[in-house]
C-alpha cells in the first residue's frame, strides 16, 4: 500500500497538472501565496504551454506584494500604538507568520500573552511557533501558560503533555525544594491527563465528527494526493530567500530562473507544431498530439522540449521504448533538465530497470545539488528496492526542503518507512513533525501512540489516542489502543468500555473481539467473554478461508501469465474469467482482463473490462487504458473524458485501499 500511494502521488508531479484546490473550509490565502500556488502549478511543465501562465502567476506576485506590504505596515502600526491589546499583537503576529519571518512573530505573541492574561490560544501559538523552531523548552513553557489559562482544554492539555511529559521515576533528589517542583509539575501533568480523560469520556458517545480541534498557523496547505510539491531545483534559491521572509528578493530570483527555463525560454515551443501538440494532448487527442510532436522533432532536433514533449505523448500512447529514447534525447540536449531526468528515471524503473534509474537521481543530485525531485524520487525508488532504511533518509532530505504542499503526508511516510526498518525512536520523530505541520489528522496520532505504546510510554500512547479522538470520535484504532493500554495496566473494567465502544461501531474489527473477550473474562462476565471469544473465532475461520481463495487466485493469475506469454488468448482469457468468478469486486482483475483483450485487438471487450474495472474504483491507468482504447474505437469524446478523469485520479488520495 505504502509504495502504490507513494507511486502515483510521484507521478502526478511529471506527467499531469500540478492541481492545488483549496481544501473545503480552508482559510483564503493571500494573494500573494495563491499566487505562488499558481505559479508551482505551471511549472510542472505537463503540456509545454505553460510557460506564460508561469509569467503571469509570477506577474500577479509581484503585483500583490506591495498591498501585502501595507497590510503588514498597517497592522505594525497599529500595534505599535499606545493603545495597542494583545490582540493587535496576535494579529501582528499571524501576519509575520505568513511572511515566514518567525523572529518578528515570536515576538509579537510574547508581548500578546503578556498583554492577555485570559485568552489560551495566542499562547498555544506561541509554544507551536517555537516547537517547529526548534525551542523545545520555550515551546512548553509556552504550553504550560496556555493550559493555567484553560486547564479543562484537551487541546491544551495535549500539547503541554506532549511537549513536556513528567516522568516520576526521574525524581531522585533528596533536596525538598526539587522535591515540591517535581511534585508539583507531577501534579500538573495528572490534571492534564484528567482533562485529556474527560475528553475520551465525551468522545465514547459522541456520534458526529465536531470542527478540527486544533488551530495551526499558518494553516497547512491542502496535500494533493500522496505527492508533495516542489518547486524545481533552478527556484529552489528563490524558495529559500522567501522561506527566510525575503518575498522581494525571492520574485527577482525567480525571474532570473525563469530567463534559463526550456519551459519559458525554449522558441521552440511557440512554433505552431509544438503549439498544436499541447493543444492536442490537453484535450486528449494522443495521436495527433504525438504527430505534431514529432513533427516539431524534426523541425527543430536541438529543442529538449520539444524532445520531452514528444516522449509525453508517446507514454501516453503506451509507446514506452520511443519515450525513453526521446527523452534520452533531451537530456543529452540539455544535461540540466529536471523534467525530462525525472520521467526518464520514473519509466526506467516502471520497466524495472531500478538500477539505472536509480543512477539517474543520484546524478541528477550531483549535477542539480537543489533537486528536492531527484531526492523523492530516488527515495521511492529505493522503496522499490526494498531499501526502506535508504528510502527514508532520500524522503528526510527532501522534507528538508520544504515543499510546497503535502509536507504532513511526506512526514507520514517517512515515519512508516522507519517504523518499518525497526527504528521507533526515528519515526516518532517524524511523525511529531507531521503533526507539528497538521495536526487534525487522526491517523498520524493513531501510529505515533502505537510507538508510544511499544515503548512502555503509556501515558504519552493514551494522549495520542485521546487527540485522535478529538479528530473522529469514530476511530476505531483510538478505541482499540486505548483498551489494549488499559488491559496491560490491568484495568479490565476500564479496557471493556472501549472495547464495547470499538466493536459497536465497528463489529468487523476482530482483533476488538478478542481483546474485549479477554476482558470480559477478566471481570468474571464469562458468558459475555466466551460470546466475544466465538465471534473471534468465527471471524478467523471466515479469513483461513479467504486466504485459500487468495491462494487459488494466485495460482489463477500465474496460469494467465503463461498461457498469455504463449500467444494463447482464448485461454488466458478463461482463467482470467474463473478468477473473476472468485472474485468479481477485484478491480486490478478486470483491468488484467481488459489488457489481455487489447493484445488479442478484441477493443469493445477489452473497453468494456476497463470499464468494469473503473467502476470498482480501479487506479489512474485503468482511466489511461481506456482513453487510448476510445480513442482508437473513434470514441473522441469518451476518450477526452477518460484522459481527464485519469489526470484527476492521479492526484486524488486513493479511497478504501489499493485493490488487489
């Protein structure tokens, strides 16, 4: 699953439009930012023609800064005045925030929590600001302000947990006045915890999800997909000086990156073939996008872009030899060009050639040092290869240069790999950095417990759980994290309500049956633990029975492989119909069908197994299949649209799971 998600995510970013929509409820970001936004989308260079609309995002930048420059001097002024709250401070601050410059807005929100003795969240964002800086000691004298303030907030009470837990075990001076310190932060962290109880007392009713508990700001971005995104390696300069709150210094770096850019400098690409070409492939006319492609080749042969456009639309054309050889040839053209290194690399390890493509990120970050792509996509790669240890430090140092959007989902994903590798420590670690980046996701809270949890930290494990909770009172894995902490602790009355909890709201969860049997049984309700027990052992009956069906259809599929690779389609195809009488909700096995059925040129067949296959929510190729298909059916406009819904699924997170 893990490497499926990362996979697409990855591609989206070289053969599809780099689409940020606004998440549902998300602030509006300033002009500016939204700018930039644009600016990144245009920039994928997907089509060849977005050379101007990366011009003018980078004209609208310029055109917003100075009305956000008088903003920020107006809100200066205003709380420069003598008459200036805290909350002007606060507003101050959010303002600097915006603009990254974190010095300024630390400031600005320790002169607020000193003006505002009442107000709890000012303070929260202070102890966040400092966190994500670093300054974890600020941070949580921070949080420990923000909780006196509101000692009943289970917000609060995370984060001055999370950020600072006590540990009694430590406490080993003899001198009273250390004693009456740790007794007392001791104190503080039980009726912390107390809060975070009463919270997981409200949430084992609760039915409906409540508003995102936790206020971050900046907000995050919205992720796309499983894919961050990145600038490319020639803006990374620009990048860095607007991270360091420096917008002006930032456009006219932008600009000077721009004069070098084949997406904006190439003339080729105002030729009327080249223009043709992206029209061609915008609206899904593979053929003729590839025809005028190739055409502008012949044209003018010096033009990498007209190379890698080409190559585009013969991938799209499933013609992977002459994409590899086009962009082969663009890369020879111009050493330096990260959109064609990144998709030659990607096809060579689609055709499993991981050791050249492998190569190829390795120096593409020699020869383009600011590449943040190379670095994702040799860290995928090296998943690929079963290198998760090496995966993860690719991914950690592209983290480290910040992407754009999807920065919480990267972390996510690098905090799995460790976890994986058997690195607990490292993956907590990243997973407190997703949640420092977005925190109202219940997810990264549910695997930073279970760390926790196997690290014998059970109260920092029930707190994680509790701020999942906050999220989705419905998370089944909070429920079930939190009885198994109360049945090693031996609190079996405690372990039932959650486990009751669990398996109400989730009666497949199996493992739930088995732990609220063991805690039914503990409580001496051996008639109710005995049900539960049976019901795990029904469940586990029913799964034996599944693997062997599994089993048989492994078999099912290896006979395909064969008959297929001997030329007999007739029987290939009626394997592939028994494995689709075994399991006909399998979207992966229509789609296999559906393949088989283009090379034995049966197209309406095939269509219609595609077709099958996208209603059981099969992934993006399955939409890329049947666009080539209807468009050599003469089916245009079913074609265009299955082009669009396979460049929007490309993006899009996948629901319920990859099928098998």
């Amino acid at each position: 699953m893990l490497r499926r998600d990362l996979h697409h995510g990855l591609l989206a970013l070289v053969v599809a439009t780099w689409l940020v929509p606004q998440a549902a409820g998300a602030q509006a970001s300033p002009p500016f930012v939204s700018a930039l936004t644009q600016f990144a989308v245009a920039l994928g260079g997907s089509y060849g023609d977005e050379g101007p609309q990366a011009m003018a995002a980078l004209d609208a930048m310029a055109r917003a800064l100075p009305e956000w420059d008088r903003e920020l001097g107006a809100l200066e002024t205003r709380a420069r005045g003598a008459t200036a709250d805290g909350q002007a401070h606060a507003d101050l601050a959010r303002a600097y925030l915006l603009r990254a410059r974190r010095i300024e807005a630390v400031r600005e929100l320790e002169t607020a929590v000193r003006l505002d003795a009442t107000r709890s969240d000012t303070a929260l964002l202070l102890g966040l600001t400092q966190w994500t800086a670093g300054h974890r000691s600020e941070a949580a004298a921070a949080f420990r302000s923000a909780w006196s303030r509101n000692p009943s907030s289970p917000v609060a009470a995370y984060w001055l947990f999370q950020s600072d837990p006590s540990d009694p075990g430590l406490v080993t001076s003899d001198d009273p006045v250390v004693r009456e310190a740790s007794g007392a932060r001791i104190d503080r962290d039980a009726r912390a915890l107390a809060a975070l109880t009463d919270a997981y007392q409200r949430a084992l009713t609760q039915a409906a999800r409540p508003p995102l508990p936790f206020a971050v700001f900046p907000p995050p971005p919205p992720d796309v997909g499983d894919a961050p995104i990145f600038l490319p390696a020639a803006y990374a300069n620009g990048y860095a000086l607007l991270r360091a709150g420096n917008a002006a210094a930032a456009l006219a770096q932008f600009r000077q990156a721009a004069l070098s850019d084949p997406l904006i400098s190439d003339t080729a690409l105002r030729s009327p073939a080249m223009v043709a070409g992206s029209a061609a492939l915008r609206q899904g006319r593979i053929a003729a996008a590839r025809e005028q492609f190739r055409m502008a080749v012949a044209l003018v042969p010096a033009s990498s872009e007209a190379h890698r456009l080409y190559a585009i639309a013969c991938l799209f054309d499933f013609d992977l030899e002459q994409s590899i050889a086009e962009l082969d040839a663009a890369t020879r053209l111009r050493p330096t060009d990260e959109r064609a290194r990144m998709l030659l690399a990607r096809l060579l390890a689609q055709q499993g050639n991981l050791a050249r493509a492998e190569a190829l990120f390795k120096d593409t970050v020699t020869t383009l040092p600011d590449s943040a792509l190379a670095r994702l996509w040799l860290g995928s790669t090296l998943i690929s290869a079963n290198r998760e240890g090496e995966g993860a430090i690719a991914l950690t140092d592209a983290a480290a240069r910040q992407p754009i959007a999807g920065e919480a989902r990267l972390l996510m994903t690098i905090g799995t790999l460790h976890q994986n590798t058997g690195d607990g420590d490292a993956a907590a670690a990243a997973w407190m950095r997703s949640i420092l980046v977005n925190p109202n996701v219940a997810e990264t809270h549910v695997r930073l417990a279970r760390v926790y949890h196997e690290q014998e930290k059970p109260q920092q494990a029930f707190a994680e759980y509790v701020a999942a909770l906050l999220i989705d009172p419905a998370e089944p894995n909070a429920y079930m994290g939190i009885g198994q902490l109360h049945l090693d602790a031996g609190r079996y009355a405690d372990a039932v309500i959650a486990l009751q909890r669990l398996v109400r709201l989730q009666p497949t969860f199996n493992e739930a049956h088995y732990a609220l049997g063991t805690a039914l049984l503990r409580t001496g309700r051996t008639e109710d633990g005995n049900r539960e027990l049976a019901e795990y052992a029904r469940v586990q009956a029913q799964m034996a029975e599944e693997r062997r069906r599994t089993l048989t259809v492994d078999v099912l599929k290896q006979e395909a492989a064969v008959r297929t690779s001997e030329g007999a389609f007739d029987r290939a195809e009626g394997v592939w119909k028994q494995v689709i009488a075994l399991e006909p909700a399998v979207a992966s096995h229509h789609a296999s069908l559906g393949a088989l059925l283009v090379r034995a040129n049966r197209l309406d067949a095939a269509a219609a197994s595609f077709e099958r296959a996208a209603a059981l929510g099969g992934g993006p190729d399955v939409y890329r299949q049947l666009a080539s298909i209807y468009a050599r059916l003469g089916r245009q406009r079913e074609s265009v649209a299955a082009r669009e819904k396979y460049e929007g699924a490309l993006l899009a997170p996948p629901a319920g799971g990859a099928p098998r």
